[in-house]
C-alpha cells in the first residue's frame, strides 16, 4: 500500500513537504549557500557559476555542508523515492542557485529532458526532484501543472501550448525558507515571474543512473558522479552509499574535458593575470632592492 506522499506523487506529480530540516540544519547550509555566493568561482577559489543574466549557480552543494547530506538522504524523503521510483534509484545531481530579481519571463514553461529520447520510445522514465528553499519566497516561486507529469517526454513548451495550460492546475510553492517539495520532473513547471526579491533554492535530482541520458547532458558531464565530503560521510547506511552512487561508474568519463564556452575571453583573462603577476613579481624584487641600498627594513 503506498504511502501518503506517494500516492499524492502519483496523482498530482507535486508534494509539498513544510519543516522538512530542523533550524539548525538549515542555518549551515544557508551560511555555507552564501559562502559560495560572495564572488564568481575563478583561479584558485570556489564560488557560483553564471551562464546567464538572472542565476548564480552553485555546483555540487553536498560538500558544502551536513545539512544537504541530511535533506538528500531524509527519512520522509527516501521512502517515498522508493515507492515512486523503484529500488535502483540513485542521487544524480545536487546544486542550486541564487535567482536575481527581474521582471523577464527568462525560462518558460517545460519538463526536465535527461534521457535520450531516441533510444527510449516505449514510456516515460521517471526523475524526481527534490526542491528546498533557503530564503523566504514571496514571489517568483516554483510553479507545477498538477497531473501533467508522465503523459508526454519532457520538453519545453511554445508560447501558445503554454497558454493552454488549465491555470486551475497550477501550483506556486510559495512559503519560508526550509520548504521543501518533491515533483515529477516530466510535468510542466517553471519559476514564476516577476521575481521581486533574491530567491535562493537547492534541488536534488534522483533517477536509474543506468538509463542512457541525452547527449546535451553527456557533454557537458552534468550526472558526474557526486562530488562529497567525507566529515559528512561518517553513519551512512549501506542503503544511504547505494543512494549517493558510491562505486557506481555508470556514468563516470575518463579524463574528460568540457568544451569552453568562452575560449578568447579565457585567454584573455588568463593572459591579463599573468601580466599581473608578473608585475606583482618584479614589484616585489624592486622593493627588496631597495631595501638593500637604503638599509631600512620596511
């Protein structure tokens, strides 16, 4: 017999689960969320990544801190998992991001493509998410069309299938910091505008890593095996590694190299700080010469 929460999965492809993290789990990731967020990751510091006008995205928040480890692998959280998603599912993805206030309709309507879809034709794998807010959210929420999910192979929806959508459907998960929300990723969803305040949120992905994924997400190596931290990794459960991929290189590239995105302006940047050390170099024997000719010790 399936539990509450899954039979509300089953129905709805939307659960939404308040106070799912005590105060204290949640106030280390928020500290350790924002640590990241303070500049752009760069040389030889961590940071966000930012491939648009509107997000920052923070990469791979399990070793970030405890708190992310406890909310992927929550005791309300995994049951569910298994009954939705069968036994062979695993932990695939964990970031977030910090979205910016804006007024444009940035990142419409859709459902999340991972699988290759020419290769699976005969039904509709399941992925859920995980969603946990780490800021209050007033506007600018998580959005679901209730009962869309596993009808269609995900995609993104054109302006006039979005417009068709029966708006009494609709779910905006909208509440405090520490709401969480597990979904079906093949319905339709989307954040919701305007987005009049910062909204920092983490999602967690869970599916069969033995599915063949789409080749978009082979190239850019987007389900790597999780990066972790091992002060987190001290009680873990035999079922808990098995969740987490530990030994699982299903999906691990060997010596892979992502293709750059922005190659002339790398070198640029590259060039330009080399120039400065160099110039922070020869700043430095100067002063030490200096020093010497003039006998002073500063």
């Amino acid at each position: 017999m399936l539990s509450p929460m899954t039979k509300e999965l089953e129905e709805n492809g939307i659960v939404i689960i308040p106070d799912l993290l005590t105060a204290s789990q949640l106030r280390g990731m928020q500290v350790s969320f924002n640590a990241r967020l303070r500049r752009m990751r760069w040389n030889d510091f961590d940071g966000y990544e930012k491939n648009d006008r509107y997000r920052h995205m923070v990469q791979d928040v399990l070793i970030l801190d405890q708190g992310f480890i406890d909310a992927a692998l929550h005791p309300v959280v995994v049951p569910a998992l298994r009954e939705y998603l069968g036994d062979t599912f695993e932990l695939v993805e964990a970031k977030g991001w910090k979205s910016l206030p804006t007024k444009r309709d940035f990142h419409g309507w859709h459902g999340d493509a991972w699988y290759d879809q020419e290769r699976v034709k005969d039904r509709i794998p399941r992925e859920v998410k995980l969603g946990l807010y780490l800021t209050d959210v007033k506007s600018g929420g998580f959005v679901y069309v209730k009962g869309t999910h596993g009808r269609q192979h995900p995609k993104p929806l054109s302006r006039d299938e979005a417009r068709a959508l029966p708006r009494e459907r609709f779910v905006e998960v909208s509440g405090p910091a520490g709401l969480a929300f597990l979904f079906d990723t093949s319905g339709f969803h989307r954040q919701n505008v305007p987005i009049l305040e910062p909204r920092q949120a983490v999602f967690f992905a869970y599916h069969d890593p033995k599915l063949p994924l789409q080749q978009e997400d082979l190239e850019y190596y987007r389900y790597h095996p999780l990066q972790l931290n091992a002060a987190f990794l001290g009680n873990l459960t035999e079922e808990e590694r098995r969740i987490l991929g530990f030994g699982n290189t299903t999906n691990f590239q060997p010596g892979y190299e992502r293709r750059p995105m922005h190659a002339y302006f790398q070198v640029l940047v590259g060039r330009s700080y080399h120039a400065k050390v160099l110039a922070g170099e020869f700043h430095q024997r100067v002063k030490t010469k200096l020093k010497r000719l003039t006998g002073l010790s500063n």
